[in-house]
C-alpha cells in the first residue's frame, strides 16, 4: 500500500491510495465515521484500470491523527476477530 498527500489543511486531508484493496479502506472510514469529532470521511475508486483509491477527511482536529486512531483500532478488531476463529476452528 502506498498513500500520498493530495491536499493538506489544517481540518481536512485528501490521500490518493494504490496497491490496496478498497476493503480496507471502507474499515478505516466506517471507524472514522464512528469518531465523534469526524465531520466527513470519504472514500473511492479513483479509476479501477489503475488501482487508484482516494480518501477525504474533514474533522475538528488534526486528520492524520485521526486516520492513526481509525487505522490502529481496525487493527485491533481484526486480531479480536482472528483469535474468535482460531479459538473456535481446531486445526489438524
């Protein structure tokens, strides 16, 4: 995954995103969305002949710290969910 800075404002940050799957991308936004002080947060296919995605967040703070919040707690989640399975499939 590789992220590049579109455009930088103090309440809001727009990241064009490729070698990725949008999938992940819509985690992080739905873990955004859930922060209180995230006015927006946008995600889309820039065009998918180019694996591009771009992502936009408005908030009443700073937004990269807000994407670190996002992103570290959708990586707690899915390790929940991984020992969920591995505590309920055996494996041979």
């Amino acid at each position: 995954m590789n992220a590049q800075v579109i455009s930088s404002e103090p309440k809001e940050i727009s990241l064009s995103i490729t070698e990725t799957d949008i999938g992940i991308l819509y985690i992080i936004q739905h873990e955004l969305l859930k922060a209180s002080n995230i006015n927006f947060a946008g995600v889309i296919v820039k065009h998918p002949l180019t694996n591009e995605c771009w992502m936009r967040i408005n908030s009443n703070t700073k937004p990269l710290n807000e994407i670190k919040e996002a992103t570290d707690s959708a990586i707690k989640m899915a390790k929940e969910f991984k020992q969920l399975f591995n505590s309920k499939i055996q494996v041979n």
